[in-house]
C-alpha cells in the first residue's frame, strides 16, 4: 500500500514510457488546448463510447505509419460494473485502447514514438493501470464488510501537468535531502473514482507514477503511490492507520523494544 515497487519482465525498454500517451508530457507545464492536456476532447458529449465507456479512438493506419499495429482491444481486469448495476446480470471490466488507438493519439499529441514501439508502450501502460487497481483494492479491504460486492472503478482522469501536494512534499524533501530522498518527479498522474456498490459512495483514489531503477533482468522498474485523497474523514482515517503501521513495522524491523537479554528497552531517539 502506499508508493509500491513495480515491474514488467516482458518489456524490452530499460526506461518507463514518459507519461500515459493519452494525455501530455509531464515535462512540459499544462497549455493550450492544442498543444496540453488528454488529446481526447472531454466536454464532448461524443467523446465516449457509451458501450465501453472509453474515448471513439480512430483504429485507422495513419499514412506515414511504419509497421502495421494491432486493432484488437484487451480487456482490463478492472470492474467497470458489478452486478445487477446496469440491469445485465454480469459484471463487466474496463477495455483497454489497441495499439493503433493509442498510436493515433500519440501522432494527434505530436509525440514522436516509433511505430514499432507502441506495443511494449501499451504493455507497460496495461501493467501499470492493473497494478495500480492491486494497490487500490488493498484499501478498500480496510472499510469492506464481508457480505460487500467488490468495488469498481466508476470513471478516471489523467493529470500528468498537476503534481499532486504529496508529491510536491517529496519533491521539497529531495531538494532538502538529496541524498536520502528522490528527486525525480512522478512521471504520470491519475485520479480515479471508485464506487462501493454496497451504498454508492464514490472515493477519490491519487495514483502517482514514478520510474524506478531497472531490475536485475534489466526490465524497467516502477513504483507506485497510491492513496485515497483527503476528500473525506474517513480516507483522512486510513490514512493515518496506514501511516502509523508503516512506523510499528520500521521499529519492529530495527529491533525496537528488544535486549540482548531477552527482555524489553526503551527506544532510543
């Protein structure tokens, strides 16, 4: 829980994409609506599916296209509805964009990726979205009743241009401690809302991106912070219950409270 370690074996690059090609650089501060932002106009009423709830991407080859990219979807194993919500009776997951789609966003965006890339890029950009949705469930296991129906994901926003105020206070911590904390900032921000089907409420969930040193097999490292945002006091709870288990373990793992004659001893600051 919290900022988690991740990696993807069956990547072939040794670095992490620079942000989710759906939405702009994270290097380059929010702009105009030409040349910032999801290259998906939201505040059309046509700029979703109703089906599947995600953008009309065009699945057709650009001209100047190098390689042919696959058309075929993947389906996420993220709940998009549980139950009887939209009256089927089955619960459905949400559709991941083909290569082709995410290929044509990133041409609309102007960013120069090789054709013959974009599938490892959808791969790792599938990877991340799942394990993102682990660390999600991880919190809810902390309010979920047992008779409760898994939560689902309602709807998300890409915010690569905003860093989040946890990751400004990381960033100020490396400023101040560069030897002890990351300077680099998450390459990607996600917001997503959640529903717990049990009463409808709708929770807030901040997911940092950040790249993390490759693995000993060389695949690309990345971590993880995900967290409920303070939208209300029952996440201001969690994650405070969180905070303190992650000081009781660090103690317990330096040996707090032990002698070397069994007994117990103060903790030395």
């Amino acid at each position: 829980m919290g900022q988690s370690v991740s990696s993807q074996s069956s990547a072939t690059t040794s670095s992490p994409p620079s942000s989710c090609p759906m939405h702009n650089s994270p290097n380059t501060p929010p702009a105009a609506k030409s040349s910032g932002g999801c290259p998906i106009d939201h505040s059309s009423p046509n700029a979703f599916n109703p089906a599947n709830q995600m953008p009309n991407l065009p699945q057709t080859p650009i001209s100047s296209q190098s390689v042919p990219l696959p058309t075929e979807r993947t389906m996420s194993s993220i709940p998009r509805v549980v139950d009887d919500e939209a009256g089927t009776g089955s619960r459905q997951t949400w559709e991941y964009p083909s290569p082709q789609q995410f290929y044509n966003a990133l041409v609309r965006k102007g960013m120069e990726t090789p054709a013959e890339h974009v599938e490892t890029v959808v791969e790792i950009h599938n990877f991340l979205n799942e394990r993102a949705w682990g660390e999600v469930l991880k919190w809810e296991k902390r309010v979920t009743r047992e008779d409760d129906d898994e939560p689902h994901l309602a709807r998300f926003k890409g915010r690569p241009g905003e860093m989040s105020p946890k990751a400004r206070f990381w960033m100020l911590a490396g400023w101040l401690l560069p030897s002890r904390f990351n300077t680099e900032p998450p390459f990607d921000r996600h917001d997503w809302i959640v529903r717990r089907p049990r009463d409808g409420t709708e929770v807030r969930y901040v997911i940092d991106y950040y790249s993390a040193p490759p693995t000993t097999d060389g695949a690309p490292g990345f971590a993880l912070d995900v967290r409920p945002a303070l939208d209300s006091f029952e996440s201001i709870q969690q994650r405070m219950g969180v905070g303190m288990d992650s000081v009781w373990e660090e103690l317990r793992e330096k040996g707090w409270g032990k002698s070397d004659r069994g007994g117990t001893q103060q903790a030395m600051s």
